[in-house]
C-alpha cells in the first residue's frame, strides 16, 4: 500500500519563510464561499497562491498542506493525486468546488498500482472541505483509500459524508 500522509494546516498560521519552495495542496475558501471551497489546487504552494488572489473575493482563507516527498517529482505527483482525490470525494459529498473545473491529474496512480495496488490518503490536523470559520483540529485521521482492480476499475472509499444542508 502507497499512503500519503497530508497535514492541512489553517492558511493564516503557515509561516511564509516556511512555505517557501514547497511543493503541496492547498484548499481555498474565499469571501463568498459558504459551504463548498472555492478552489482545491496543488503546486508550488506560494507561487499558486500568489496567482489566485487576483481570481477569488477576498479575503482569501483555507488550508494548506505542504508535502514531505523523498524528491520534488514525488512531492509533485502525489499533490497531484490529492488534489484529484479532494475534488472526488467533495464532489461526492456535495462539496464541489465552485471552481475548479478539471477533476484534476492522476497520472502518477499507474505506477503506484503497479507496485501497490492501493492508495490510502491521511488527512489530519484540519479538515480541508469544512468552512475555516468552523474549523476544529480533527481529533484522529480522515482516509481516503483508492484500490486498483485487474480489470481498470478503481474503488474509492473515504470517511466524510455527505454535506448537511443549511436550511
């Protein structure tokens, strides 16, 4: 089994000099987001926000999850996969993005289930698809498991449910 451990932090408390060339997933939040994210994105984490602010209302508020990856390729890779796997399951539990418009890149999951054959995502610290205003640390570990089967098909499982509706 690959896993990837992911710790989203709040935006507002990651350190800039901390940031700095770090290759990770970011899920933003801005002024008009209310129960979905605006925009679930990987990269180099400063370079990305730097570009978004000029695209969203601000303020601008979310998480932020620096990658630690033996190399920068793998670093990337895998940001790529989370993400794609955040748009996925908020997708699935009525937390789309509002806009992100690709489902996101998975390309890096072949060579995994290859010599794998499942993916198992830990999130932890903060729960990157609940609003910032109401955000708690999580107490444990959220999952996201992908599993490849012999004939292309791919099962995800994950521990989020499906959105309450504000009435």
């Amino acid at each position: 089994m690959h896993v990837i451990d992911v710790h989203f932090e709040r935006l507002s408390m990651i350190p800039v000099a901390s940031a700095l060339g770090e290759i990770g997933v970011y899920v933003l939040w801005d002024a008009l987001a209310k129960a979905r994210p605006t925009y679930v994105g990987e990269g180099n984490i400063l370079k990305r926000l730097v570009e978004h602010v000029e695209r969203f209302a601000l303020p601008l508020d979310g998480y932020v999850a620096p990658l630690d990856a033996p190399t920068r390729q793998r670093a990337k890779a895998d940001a790529e996969i989370v993400e794609a796997l955040l748009i996925e399951v908020a997708d699935r539990t009525d937390r789309r993005p509002s806009v992100n418009v690709a489902a996101g890149k998975l390309r890096g999951l072949d060579a995994i289930f290859r010599l794998h054959g499942t993916l198992r995502v830990n999130v932890r610290m903060y729960d990157p698809l609940v609003a910032p205003r109401g955000a708690r640390r999580l107490a444990g570990t959220k999952q996201i498991v992908l599993r490849d089967f012999a004939n292309g098909a791919a099962l995800l499982d994950h521990d989020w449910q499906l959105r309450r509706r504000i009435k």
